[in-house]
C-alpha cells in the first residue's frame, strides 16, 4: 500500500467530537413500536373489496375503509397525484406480479401515522419474499447515467419508466409510517423487483419511517437522485438492505438494517449496504456526481445467535460495500457480526484522496471478522491502523448481541438501540 500521508484535521469534522457519543439507532423511546411488524407471516390481513389496475392518470385517494389488491403493473401518470389515507392496507397481488409505479411528475401520498401505518403485503396464505412486484418511485433529479436518463425497466412499459432530469428539489410526494411486506419478484431471465426503488428522486419528497421486510430483492434501492432518508428499516432481505448507485446523493439517518445469516443470501452482491457509483462504466457521465451516503446513527446487525460459527460456515459476508469512485462517510454507527464490517473494491487504490471519500469515525464494531478491509487481500493491517486511529473514536468490542443491545430478541417489541455501557467500550482491536 502506498504510504498514506496522515493529515487528521482533513477527515475530522470537529475536534470536539466524543467517543461517548450516542451510537446507532437513537431516541427516548423506542421509535420502532406502534408501527412497525417483526412477524407479518402471522397477521391476519382483510379480503380485499377493491381492485387497482392499470393507470392512475387524475388525482385518486385511497380509502382506509377498502382494502385494495394490486394487479398487475400499476402507473400512477400524467402527473396524478396518489394519496393514500392512513391505516389503509393495499394487497400485492402474486399472480400478476402487483406492482405500483409511479412516474416522473406523478406523487404518491402515502403518509401514515405511527398508530395507523399504511400496509403494502401479499396477499398469499403463505407469504414469502418476493410475492409481489414493489413499489416503484420515479423522479427528475439528477442521476450520472449518459443523458441524465435512466429507465427502470424489468417488465414495465419502457414509456413510463424514465427517471432523471435537473430538478434535485422535485417533490415525488410523501412515504412516512409505511410497511412493505414480502416484495421483490424475481422477473424471469431479467431481475428482481426490489421493495421499494427510488429512482432519480428530488429531495423536497419526505422520506421517513418506511420499513421493508423480507424482501426478495434490495429492500431500499436508490438509483441517483438526491434524497433524505430518516428512520428506514430494513429487515431480512434476500439481498442488499440498502443499495445507492448511479450517483445518487443521499442523507441517511437513525436507519435500521438486520439481516439472518440463514434467510439473507451470501451471494456476491447481497450486504446491508452497497454503494457504487455506477452499474456500467459505458453508461456513465463521468462529469457527473458520483454516488455520495452521508449515514449517521445507522445500526447494520446480523441477528444470529451464534455469529462466530455462521462465519465460519461461510454463511456471513461484509455488512458495507465501498465500490470505485463512491464515496461514503458513516458516522455514531454501529455494525455488529460481519465477516468483515466493511469492504473496499479492489479498483479503489488506498491513498489520501480515497481515504477521504471513505469515512468511517465514532464507529461502533462488534462480533466482526475484521473490521475495514480491502477485497482480495490478505494483509489490511494498514487499513485497521488507519482507521483504528483513536482521532476518529472508532471503538471495537466482541460482545454477545444479547449484551449489545437493549432487547432484540423480544417476539413483539424489539429494541435494537445500542445498550449504554457497550459506548465507552474499548479501543482495542
């Protein structure tokens, strides 16, 4: 590894910066109770009276009365405006693959309370990941693809599925107190729908408490945009929990991703966040802006309890993917049971430049197999030393999850916050 010249101050947003700083998801209470579900295999859901098909193209609001199914591929266009009341549950329908797309210019309103979240689910008797298509947002703020276009394609009409633009404030409306349940169908001999896909998004559209559960797909997807994302949860994908690529700018705050070594896939390409700036370098406006995460407070576990044999079995990967020319800084964070916390591509050379796009400071590591690597190599020790630098406070620990955190095993009301004492725990590696 080239010698990396050691200026601190540079990567150091303050020098008063604490290592006893709350880490991972914060809050006086539990923000996750009321609204969110750990168990949706095992609620009971209405018949639905309603059905939703084809285009929505004039303003249309869903009543909470009705529980709708979605069939088929559903587009919200002509700049329409969707808006969905409270507590209102909408059914993805297996068969035809339900999906809701809604297109540049259009809004959907989706903006559940804490007590009354609004339900996106499968309508099987057995749900599984991947029993529905997902819900598909498109925007007109900027994305670094040739042209500034992108089209989210898969199976959808290619006319109403173009994404991108100038506008890095559009307003594609509200997702707030939502769940997405069980999406992410796979599309034969093309890809996997995701839970939710955010694609060329503005950040006047307010994004906060949406979870997505079992997923087939990614649960959170953003391709390009400019975007704030607050209190996402995502919990056991099949694939990666979060994923930003084509130059997308994304603020991500108090977000939740827990994966099982046993459902999630240890695939390549399958971690709890991946960050890339591109998918292919040939369709890429290198003048453009590169993807750029700024995550604070992000707690990234694997809910196993037994991690050391998981990883040993090789059922465990890295929980951060760090991919050329992406940048990433993450912050009061926490990563617990990952073989290794985070992986930088191979193609990133390791150099003063880079190691400033990269940030990782008042980080909490535990249970992992190395903590920042780079891939395919077998001696990282000036990376763990560079990073274990005590200026940036990363602390590191090899406790169990039960003493980790304050209750993630309870069937009802997990409490995935980190426990107070485990913030002053040691620096040693």
């Amino acid at each position: 590894m080239k010698k990396i010249t050691q200026i601190i101050c540079f990567l150091l947003i303050a020098a008063n910066v604490s290592a006893q700083q709350e880490k991972g998801i914060i809050g006086y209470s539990n923000w996750l109770n009321n609204w969110t579900e750990f168990k949706p295999h095992k609620v009971q859901y209405g018949d639905p009276n309603q059905i939703l098909a084809g285009n929505i193209s004039v303003n249309t609001k869903l009543l909470k009365k009705n529980v709708y199914v979605l069939q088929g591929n559903v587009y919200v266009t002509n700049n329409a405006v969707l808006t969905i009341e409270p507590g209102t549950l909408i059914i993805g329908d297996f068969e035809s693959k339900g999906t809701l797309v809604v297109t540049k210019g259009a809004q959907l309103i989706a903006d559940g309370l804490e007590t009354d979240p609004i339900v996106f689910t499968s309508n099987r008797s057995v749900k599984k990941a991947g029993d529905w298509g997902g819900v598909v947002i498109l925007g007109d703020a900027p994305i670094n693809k040739l042209g500034n276009v992108g089209s989210y394609n898969l199976d959808l009409d290619p006319t109403l599925t173009n994404y991108g633009g100038n506008n890095a404030a559009s307003n594609s409306g509200i997702l707030r107190f939502v769940r997405i349940e069980f999406a992410g169908k796979k599309v034969k001999g093309v890809d996997t729908f995701n839970g939710l896909t955010i694609a060329g998004v503005g950040n006047k559209t307010i994004l906060d408490n949406v979870m997505v559960s079992y997923s087939g797909g990614d649960s959170f997807a953003f391709f390009g945009g400019d975007v704030n994302a607050n209190q996402f949860v995502s919990y056991k994908s099949i694939n990666d929990d979060f994923k930003f690529t084509q130059g997308a700018q994304c603020r991500l705050f108090n977000s939740l991703a827990v994966r099982s070594s046993y459902l999630s896939s240890n695939k390549d390409g399958s971690r709890c966040m991946e960050v890339k700036s591109y998918e292919k370098k040939n369709e890429t406006d290198f003048t453009k802006k590169g993807t750029q995460v700024v995550a604070s407070n992000i707690t990234m576990l694997n809910d196993s309890e037994n991690i050391k044999a998981d990883i040993q079995a090789g059922l465990v990967k890295e929980a951060v993917y760090v991919a050329e020319n992406a940048s990433v800084e993450m912050k009061r964070s926490v990563i617990s049971g990952f073989n290794p916390a985070v992986l930088i591509d191979s193609k990133t050379e390791i150099n003063d430049v880079n190691l400033k796009k990269i940030k990782f400071e008042e980080m909490f590591f535990n249970l992992c197999n190395g903590n920042i690597f780079t891939e395919y190599n077998s001696n990282n020790e000036d990376l763990e030393n560079w990073y274990g630098n005590s200026l940036f406070f990363n602390v590191y620990s090899q406790s169990d999850n039960k003493e980790t955190f304050v209750d993630i095993f309870n069937p009802k009301k997990p409490d995935f916050r980190l426990q107070l004492g485990k913030i002053t725990a040691s620096s040693g590696r």
